[in-house]
C-alpha cells in the first residue's frame, strides 16, 4: 500500500488518488459527476483531452504517444536534473513554464526556485543514486515512519521511489531544498489520475501534494505551512489547465490538517480510504488569493 498521510510540521506524507476537473474558470463547489470507467478513460485521455482543450481554450492533450515518447526522453521517467541542489549565484530564475501536452506535470524539474518568508526553496526531482541514503534515514524516522509505512532494513523505500520513476510520469518524487540544503520530500502528482479519484468527485488536472519535512529540527515551527503553501503556488503558476491543488491528510493528524488550512486549504470532506480516514483538503485557484 503507498504511505497513509502527509505530516507537514509533524514529519509525515501520505499518498493520494485523482478525479476530473473543469479548468482554471471552474466552479469550486464539490459537485459528483458521472465519470467513465478509469479503463476508457485512460483508452481515450488523449482524444478527451483535446477535446476539452478545443472548448475550454486551453487543455492539454496527453496521447499513449506522448506518453512512449516521453518515457523514451526521459528514460522510463528518471529525473535529467544534475547533482547539484541548488543554482549558481546569479543565475536567473526561469519564467513560468508554458504547458506541455507531453508531460502529465508540466515538466516539475523545470519550475525552478522560489522565494519564500523562509528562505529560497527549490523543488528537485529525485534522483535514486544520490538521494536514496537521505529519503530513507527519513522514512525511519518512528515520526514518519507511523504514517509512510516505509521504514526497516528492506527496500521498501527504494521500490516506492523506482515505482514512480519508472512510471508515465503522474507522479514525480522531489527533494525540497532550502537554501541550497534538502530538508524535506514531496510528491507531486496527478490526483486525477490516481486511486484517489474513485473517493471524491475529482477533475481533470487535479493536482496532489504529498510531504514529509525531513529533520527534526525543521518541524513544529510553521515552516511546513511556508512551504505548502509555496508548492501549491507553484502548481497554480506552473500548471495553467489545474484549477486546484488536493491533499488528503489523515484526519488523525492534527498538525498535519492544521498546516493544510494555515496555508490556504480549505476542508472539503472526510473520505473513506482503504487505509485511512482521511481529510480531503483543496487549494481552489479561484481562491488562491482569499485563503
């Protein structure tokens, strides 16, 4: 099973699932809609999705070839980002990216730093050589290990990282980098596309975030709201056609939902998982600047 919920301030990620959604302009109340089964639409996304992009001026069409070609490019979907974390000194920060109807993420290694109250943060796709020894002394953490379930001497961490490295790309693993130092793992990923879509009434382009602050020392101090709340700026920056960015915490872990709302989350619904209770929480574009 993937990790049960994501622990900002507390050290802790949970994993998500995915739905459909109506575009920057849509409607943020929580409404069902009728959906095809995950099969077809997985059969007909590209088709689907230039559909919707020709009627709502801007949807992206992800085609089986895209995906080939993709995995081709980007060898079965392993971060081409180099060793270094951080950028040279004065190098300029790259302007937003324009969206791409090959990537399902919108190309996250290429989005760039960020400025934040708690200092430059950088969203670094994972690479398994040099990151493995560091995700996993976290996920050993009791802390993290209570919710991720990825803990002991076996591979489980590894094999959840190859899981989506290997994959067509709906879900990228990240290092988040502070000021040049990684403090903490994110997964950003298509919540549309995932499990979670079949328990709340999702939209196409919904986006997940998954987190896990790394060091003791930079948790229980308000930096995992800073910092959610900074990621899920720049999915709505980098992310034209996603018109909201989803978590589903474990309801259990109040400093986790705390974070959430703290950073601009608003509680949408409690949902039955098969391996938690979970909150649903929603970051609405159209609220972006209200919350």
């Amino acid at each position: 099973m993937p990790p049960t919920d994501a622990s900002t301030d507390a050290g802790t990620a949970p994993y998500t699932t995915a739905g459909s959604d109506t575009g920057p302009g849509a409607d943020t109340e929580d409404t069902l809609d009728l959906r095809l089964p995950d099969e077809l639409l997985a059969l007909f996304a590209g088709k689907a999705e230039e559909a919707r992009g020709e009627a709502a001026g801007g949807a992206q069409a992800e085609t089986a070839r895209g995906a080939a070609e993709r995995a081709e490019r980007n060898g079965g979907g392993r971060s081409t980002v180099g060793t270094a974390y951080a950028s040279a000194p004065g190098t300029a920060w790259p302007a937003p990216v324009a969206p791409a109807g090959d990537d399902l993420l919108d190309h996250v290694g290429d989005w760039g730093p960020t400025a934040t109250a708690a200092g430059v943060f950088h969203l670094v796709p994972v690479d398994l050589d040099r990151d493995l020894p560091l995700i996993s002394r976290w996920m050993n953490d009791p802390a993290v290990a209570a919710f991720w379930e990825l803990s002991g001497p076996g591979t489980a961490t590894e094999d959840h990282l190859r899981a989506q490295l290997g994959g067509d790309g709906r879900s990228v693993p990240c290092l988040g980098v502070l000021d040049g130092t990684p403090m903490s793992y994110w997964e950003i990923y298509r919540a549309d596309l995932d499990p979670l879509a079949r328990h709340y009434p999702a939209r196409l382009h919904d986006t997940g975030i998954h987190l896990l602050i790394g060091g003791v020392a930079n948790r229980g101090r308000g930096l995992g709201t800073t910092l959610l709340r900074a990621v899920s700026d720049l999915v709505l920056d980098r992310r034209p056609s996603c018109a909201r960015v989803i978590a589903e915490p474990d309801l259990r872990n109040i400093p986790s939902v705390s974070a959430f709302l703290s950073a601009g989350f608003r509680f949408s619904a409690e949902v039955d998982l098969p391996d938690k209770k979970a909150a649903l929480m929603v970051r609405d574009r159209a609220l972006r600047d209200l919350l």
